[in-house]
C-alpha cells in the first residue's frame, strides 16, 4: 500500500502554526511591540517564514498599522502584543457593511 502524501505536516510549535496561517492566508508584514516568552516566539517564527517584522511605538499604533495593512491590501494583518497574554492577533479586511461611531 503506498503512503499518501496528502496530509497536515503538524506545527513544531504554536508560534510556527500562528506564523504559516497568516503567510498561507497572504500576510507578508507583521507589526508589535516585542516582548518576552511567546511573543518573541511568533517573532521569531515569522523571521523564519520570510514575513518582516515592523516595529510600533505601542500596541494600539501596532494594531492600527495592521488594520490599514489589510484594508490596504486585501490579505490578514498581524499584530502581537508585548502584554502578559501575547498572540498574533488576525485583523482581516475591513466589511462594506461596517459602521463606526
């Protein structure tokens, strides 16, 4: 019987599985403010997987610059976090149906 070659070659770690969603979905930027433990894990993930990294001057200006990164162009932003509880945090384009206020 011959193996297939169809299948999920499962992450080596939550920051390379966070990492190869956003660069299979089109992200090539990512912005934060680095920090300690896992997020200088997705950091470095993504340095590894060819995305750039984009250094903020805090996490709200991160998230906006990702914000505008995927309106910009169509493809998820990322933005991490240097607070307690950092992640790579999708911001997907913006809705036609969206309201602000």
């Amino acid at each position: 019987m011959e193996a297939s070659t169809a299948y999920a070659v499962p992450a080596d770690s939550g920051a390379d599985a966070i990492v190869r969603a956003l660069a299979e979905a089109g992200t090539r930027l990512m912005f934060g403010v680095p920090g300690g433990g896992p997020n200088l894990d997705v950091v470095g993930a993504a340095a590894t997987a060819g995305l750039r990294f984009i250094l903020a001057h805090g996490e709200t200006a991160a998230v906006i610059m990702a914000a505008t990164y995927a309106d910009l162009t169509g493809t998820p932003g990322a933005a991490t976090s240097a607070t307690a509880h950092s992640s790579a945090a999708p911001s997907g384009p913006a809705t036609s149906g969206s309201s602000s206020g």
